[in-house]
C-alpha cells in the first residue's frame, strides 16, 4: 500500500469511527465512559448518535466543559440517561438535542460535591431541543440547603449573543416534568396536556425551587392542577426579548405560590382562560407587566403578594375573582381591570408615578374592602358600546364598635338611613348585622363575622356618590325566648371616607358607642 492509500484509509477510518450510532450494551448500561457500557466496546465521541436502550441505564461521569460530549441522545422506553451521583464535576454538552421516551434525570442529592450540568448548544433552535414523548420525563434534583442559594443542577441553552433564542424542553401528554432546586439558563419549557392531580401517576408538572434565568421562561398550557412554588425569574436583558416569565393558560386549579419575578420582563406573569388559579406569595420587581390576563380567568385567588416599581402591577381583562393583602409601590396602575368583577381585600398602594393611578376600571365592577384608596386615586373609562354598570366601584370598611354600658348578650343593629327593605331581601350595603356585643365590643376585623358597611363608591362616569348614612341601633338581651329585645339606644352613624386599617393584628375600635 502507498503512502497516500494509507492516509486515505486512515482518514476514512477516522471518519466513520468519529460518526456512528452507539448503542448502549442492553444488559444494563452502566457508566458513560467504561467502554463495556456500550455495545462494541466503544465510548461515544462528539458526533455519534446516542441511543439508550430498553431498560438500559447509562451514568454520565465527564467533565466535557468547553468540548462536545456526543451529536445527540435518544432514550428508548424505560431506559434512564442519568448522571452519576459522586463524580464531582459533570457536564454533558450535546450538539444537536435529546429526544426520550424513558427517563433524563439529574439528582444531585446525594453529594454536595457534585454539580452536574446538560448543556444544549445546537445552531438551530431544533438542535437545541430536549423533546419529551409518551412515558418520558425530565427529572431535576438538586440538593437542598446550599451556601449561598447555590445550585449544583444546572441544564443550560448556549450563552453565546450570537444566538437570541433559549434551547427548549417540550413535552405533550403522558409525560413527568418534576424540577426541583435546579438552575435553568437559557432554556425554555413548553409543558401541553399534563395531569398533576395523581389520577395519572406517570404525569406530573411540577416546578419547585428552581432558579430560571437569562432567555429561560415557563408555558404551562392545558395542564391540571399544576405547581410552580417557590422559584426565582430573573431576567436582565432588554425588554420585549424574553417571553413572559410564567404563563399558564387553560390549566385549571394552578398553584402559582412564593416565586420571585425580577427584571425587564415584558410580561412576568401571564394567566390566560382558566379557573380556580391561587396566585399567593409572590413577589414582581421592576416588570413592566407583573401579573395580566388578556382573556377569561375564573375566580382567580391573589392573596399577599407583593409589587415593586413595575409599571403595570395587575392587569385584568374579562376576569373574575378575589384580590386579597397585596402591596403596590411605585406603579402607573396598581391595578387594571376591563370588564373584570373582582373583590379587593386590602390592597395597599404605596405611590403611583406622574399621571398614574391606583385603580383604572373599565366596564365590570370592582367591590373594595379596606383598602388605603380614596375616590381619586380611580380612574373611570367607558369605551365602545357597552352598556356599563350605574354603580362602577364600592369601597367598604370594618366597623369594630367599642359599646359601653350596654349588658352582656346585647346587639348593635345597623340599617342604611331611609331604606325600606322588603321580605326576603337585605341590605347591600351592610355585611353581618346586627353583630353581637361580647366583653363591651362588636366583633374585630379578623373575624368572619365582623361588621362591614358601604363608605364611598363611584358611578360609570367616575363621580362619587353620596357616603351613606346609617341608623344605628343598640338591642338588649330578650327578657324571655319570644320576648323581643328592648332598644336601649339609637343614633345616626356614617362613616369615614377612608377608613383604611393598615394592620388588622393591632388594629383597635374604630367607633364608640355609649348606652345611657
């Protein structure tokens, strides 16, 4: 053989030995880089195909930081692509995706010295993909209680600025999504079809404690009773880049609890078409829209979330649904609704910023309980041809009545001055009357049965109406069980036009009420 023969022969050597397909030995697997783990005695190279095999479990044990680990992996049913617990430093960098039907599972629980990373870093968005089919699931541990935060689970997109899209985990029906404590660079998960309540023991969409940051996002869409408690969402790229933080749509019973959202998103939160979603817990900084929905969302629950200077706090359009102990500083709208009928339960809104508002009401019905807001920090706007509601928005507060002289037993009766209500109906303007006076006072603002009464509202053109008066009425105990109680006192109450409570914990009689 002449020499160039030979150099051809070993360059076609080297060129089928460096583009195979490898497949794992299908008596087990075992670690990435023992030769006997793969079928031929091989350890793959960075352009082979890897498949996993039935019930073959293969452990990635490298450090292939700054080099290609393999072209791409497919997991066949029940199989497992694991890392190896123990192995310190592991990175698997694939040039051109992961497609499973078995199991991709990082569990850095075991040793706090281990940190393992997957790593996509294909040129197109299909080459970066992790796609999850029918029995599949991506499966991220990372151990608790680090220094510092720290995650040592990282799955990462590429962080060159040449690419301005993030790699993406998609995965429809019959498939586990369960991330916990991990760091998600660059990457964003698009979870359709998915059963979280236990009835599909297989299914799951589950996102607890993880960090998503960078091009990273969440779109949970058509999924039951899915979790997403305790993660941050920090994004510091320019606005308009990234998709919203969070999105669920179409996902009932969603549980949105103690994430963080910070930065320029465009959107931090978006919830779209849905019902029964609890939204608690949360904390938005510097978003321009920190919590929208763009269409029906039913009987939504907001309860203690926090906002931070982001232009847009809540935004609701089409909505129903209960906002209760949110805080707002430093916002143009606190809060935004179109068409929208909410309850709102002690919203406290710190600043607007120049030509803001506190509320902006559009059609719908807004019902305030005890929130820091007068008249005119709303602003009314009827637009189109619908026909709006004589009574736009209704402020109420608590009446925590301090009675003297009154005997123990006795009640406090309030009505609205000049109202004849007929049989079977009852006053709107009152909550729980009459109440009972226990110890020289009425019940307190933390109890279920405390007294709330109407103090201001506004009409469809934004102007307010006139504070209600109300006759108050203090009863004695019935002499006997058909006997009716006697009136030991009547008077005329109105209320304040702000009767805000900032703390309900401290807070104390906010009426005094003497019985000769």
């Amino acid at each position: 053989m002449n020499r160039l023969a030979c150099v051809l022969t070993l360059w076609l050597s080297a060129g089928w030995a460096g583009a195979a397909e490898i497949y794992s030995n299908g008596t087990g697997g075992g670690a990435w880089s023992d030769p006997s783990s793969w079928r031929g005695n091989r350890v793959p190279g960075p352009d082979d195909e890897v498949f996993i095999r039935l019930f073959d479990a293969i452990s990635f044990d490298k450090n292939d930081d700054g080099k290609i680990s393999c072209r791409m992996i497919e997991v066949q049913p029940r199989g497992i692509f694991q890392f190896k617990a123990g192995a310190g430093k592991a990175v698997c960098v694939v040039a051109e995706g992961i497609v499973t039907n078995g199991a991709v599972k990082l569990d850095g629980t075991k040793d706090a010295r281990d940190f393992f990373e997957l790593r996509l870093v294909g040129t197109t968005l299909a080459k970066r993909k992790i796609k999850l089919n029918k029995g599949s699931g991506l499966l991220l541990y990372g151990k608790p209680d680090l220094p510092g935060g720290k995650k040592n689970v990282l799955v990462s997109g590429p962080t060159t600025d040449k690419i301005k899209e993030a790699a993406v985990v998609e995965v429809e029906g019959q498939a586990a999504i369960d991330w916990q404590r991990a760091h998600l660079l660059n990457v964003r998960l698009s979870a359709l079809k998915l059963d979280n309540t236990g009835a599909k023991p297989q299914e799951r969409i589950q996102l607890v404690g993880n960090r998503h940051e960078g091009l990273s996002s969440v779109l949970i869409h058509s999924c039951d009773t899915p979790v997403v408690k305790d993660n941050d969402f920090v994004y510091a790229g320019p606005l308009n880049v990234v998709d919203a933080g969070l999105t669920t749509a179409f996902s009932p019973l969603a549980e949105i609890k103690n994430n963080r959202f910070e930065g320029n998103y465009n959107i931090a939160l978006l919830l779209n078409s849905q019902n029964d979603t609890t939204v608690q817990g949360n904390t938005f900084t510097g978003c321009l829209h920190a919590v929208r929905s763009d269409a029906g969302l039913g009987e939504v629950m907001m309860k203690s979330n926090a906002f931070v200077k982001c232009y847009h706090a809540l935004h609701f359009v089409g909505s129903t649904g209960n906002i209760e102990s949110t805080t707002v500083d430093e916002a143009f709208h606190a809060l935004f609704a179109q068409n929208a009928n909410l309850q709102v339960t002690g919203l406290v809104v710190q600043k607007t910023v120049p030509k803001g508002h506190a509320i902006h009401q559009t059609y719908g019905q807004l019902s305030l309980l005890n929130c820091n807001i007068s008249p005119t920090d709303v602003k009314i706007s009827q637009i189109g041809a619908l026909v709006p509601p004589p009574v736009t928005v209704r402020c109420q507060q608590y009446v925590w009545a301090s009675v003297v002289g009154a005997p123990e037993g006795s009640l406090l009766d309030l009505q609205t001055k000049g109202v004849e209500l007929k049989p079977g109906t009852f006053d709107r303007n009152i909550r729980n009357t009459p109440v009972p006076i226990v110890g020289g006072k009425t019940p307190g603002p933390q109890d279920v049965n405390a007294l709330i009464v109407l103090s201001w509202s506004l009409n469809e053109k934004g102007m307010p109406l006139p504070i209600p008066e109300y006759t108050l009425k203090i009863l004695g105990p019935a002499p006997s069980e058909d006997a009716p109680r006697p009136l030991l006192k009547t008077s005329v109450y109105q209320p304040p036009a702000n009767g805000f409570i900032e703390n309900l914990n401290d807070a104390k009689p906010n009426l005094e009420v003497k019985v000769p």
